[in-house]
C-alpha cells in the first residue's frame, strides 16, 4: 500500500517579496493527515541572509504588527540549521509531504528557495497545494473573488486565529484545508442535478450553445444551485445564458446518469422551453464572461454532430414527450 499524503500547512513570515534579496524571517508547518489530525508540529525562527536587504513596504507592515515581529525574533538560528532540522522533520513524517499554504505561491516561493539553498533538496518536490485555488474550484467563484474573507464560515475553526506568527497560521490554514477537503468528499458523494430546456424556432430546429470550456454543444441550461428547484435553476440558466425571460414550466423528461470513472451520479432535467420567434431570437444576448461562444438553431441530424451521444438521445427523446404530450423517464439517456 502506498503510503498517505501528509497535508503540510505552512506559513512564513518574511521582510520582504522574494526570498534572496530578502529574508525569511520565521516559519512554522502543521502537519495533518486528510482527517484533519493534527500529528505534528515544526517552527523555527531564523537569522537574517548576511547579503540580503528588507523592503521598504514589507518593514512598514511589520511596524502595525509589533507582538508578531517579536514573536518571530526570539530563538533565532542559522538557516541552514533550521533547514536541516526541518528536512529531516519532514522525512520523518508517516506519509509523503504536500506543501498546502494561503496562497501557496508565496510561502512555498520561500520555502523552497530555502530548502534548496541549505539542504539540496525538497521533499514537496516542484510544487504546493494552493488554498485559494482550492476555494475557486469548490466555490465556483472567480480567482480573486476566492479570498478568505468570501470564503463561508462554517470552513474556519473559531478557535485558531489569524495573528501572524508563523506557527498559529500553519495550524488555521490546515484546519481551514481539512474542512475543505471533509466538505469536497462529502459533496463528491451527492448526485448533480442539472437543468437543460428545449427551445426550438419556427422551423422546429433545436436551439444549442457553444461553451468555452468543453468541445460538445449543450442544450441552454447549467447545475442546479443548493436550496434551488431543478425549474427554478432551468429558469435562471436560460436567463443567464440567452438574456431571455421564457416560462418555463413543462417538464419533458428526466434522465439518470449513472456515475462513471470520470463523471459523478447525476439527474438531468429537460424542461419545455418553447418556441421562439424571430423578435426573440434577435434579443439573445449571450454572457459577458466568454462561458458560451456562440448559439444556434439545428436540425436533429446536425445536432447528433454537435452533442455527446448521452446529449442526443435526450433531446430526441424530450421532442417525443413534446410530441406524444407524455413525460419520459430515461436512464442514461434511453427510455425506460
């Protein structure tokens, strides 16, 4: 059995933005496993670089934080002590290191830029595990809008708070990643619900959308959001997607999709959209935000072109719950 990911947090304070022309000054790292146990603990604050400076803004922060300044200035060591006793810290740890810090780029800049001067080496390899990063994928939210402050509540520990000593941050921002690894897993094992609507033009043609981020066309629609109906989110995605204000109310069909090794347990909801006319086609107005490339009006054989094979068979088949006026319950895209 291969042995466990140990979940490094690490945090560093330093006088200045890059390590050489400018010192790191403390670091501490909590070390958890994917449970969120806390097994070890390492800090150590260091002497400065003999050739290197302090920036001028960096030492103007430092002059609003005087308990963390000081905090980081007791117990001073050579750096290539320190670096020596944290490599082997880290090799004595049960499992494979992963350096996890907020953000990543910065702490791990130094890290290894220290790790690598002193020792010759680092066990984290090339790279960390970015909790801000993190927070966009889960929160579906922009990369600067995916600060700690935007980031939900419940995903903090009350009882570890930010106060800039090395140490104190490490164990916050590895609880912080423990919440937010126990809430991906827990996530992982619900089913999608997603919501798509048939639109068609007066020529019975069926309305798709470009998107950016895959090669295959989709029906107008997206995932349906927590605390959300599966026709409230059909109704908003056709508003957010196409600009038009539809009533939206019929349900076509529901497909089940099983989960696979790439994708997870899902329940797809075809609404009947309507049929548009030319006034309204004119109105479409796609996102601001380059998630859709284009849109367009197709023929079923067309279609089969532009769709994955799951997305065919439930276009075609919500066109037969149109046209017999009978719902179709489908799994994985075939009538049952």
């Amino acid at each position: 059995m291969a042995p466990p990911e140990i979940y490094v947090s690490t945090d560093i304070e330093a006088d200045g933005p890059i390590p050489g022309l400018y010192s790191m000054l403390s670091f501490g790292s909590a070390a958890y496993l994917s449970d969120k146990t806390l097994i070890a603990t390492f800090s150590a604050n260091l002497e400065t670089l003999p050739e290197a400076s302090t920036h001028p803004d960096t030492m103007r922060w430092w002059e609003t934080q005087p308990e963390a300044w000081a905090a980081c200035h007791t117990d001073l060591e050579p750096p290539e002590q320190a670096m020596r006793r944290y490599l082997d810290w880290l090799k004595a740890l049960p499992g494979k290191p992963v350096f996890v810090a907020y953000p990543a780029t910065f702490d791990f800049m130094f890290v290894y830029w220290y790790l690598i001067r002193f020792t010759g080496e680092s066990p984290f390899s090339h790279g960390g595990l970015d909790l801000k990063t993190y927070a966009m994928a889960m929160l579906r939210t922009p990369y600067r809008d995916s600060t700690k402050g935007q980031m939900p509540h419940r995903w903090f520990d009350p009882d570890l708070p930010h106060t800039h000593v090395a140490l104190d941050d490490a164990k916050e921002h590895g609880a912080l990643f423990g919440n937010m690894l126990a809430e991906h897993h827990r996530e992982a094992k619900r089913k999608l619900v997603a919501a798509a609507a048939l639109i068609l033009n007066d020529a019975g043609e069926v309305l798709l959308v470009q998107p950016s981020y895959r090669p295959n066309w989709l029906l107008p629609g997206g995932m349906v959001e927590a605390q959300e109906s599966p026709l409230a989110g059909c109704r908003r995605e056709v508003q957010e997607e196409l600009g038009l204000s539809l009533p939206i109310d019929k349900l076509l069909c529901l497909d089940h999709r099983p989960s696979d090794e790439s994708h997870r347990e899902s329940l797809q909801f075809v609404y009947w959209g309507g049929v548009l006319a030319a006034e309204q086609i004119a109105k479409i107005t796609l996102p601001t935000d380059n998630e859709l490339l284009s849109y367009r009006f197709v023929d079923l054989e067309t279609a089969a072109q532009l769709l994955l094979p799951r997305g065919i068979h439930r276009v075609r088949q919500a066109r037969l719950a149109l046209e017999t006026g009978q719902f179709r319950s489908l799994e994985a895209g075939e009538f049952v």
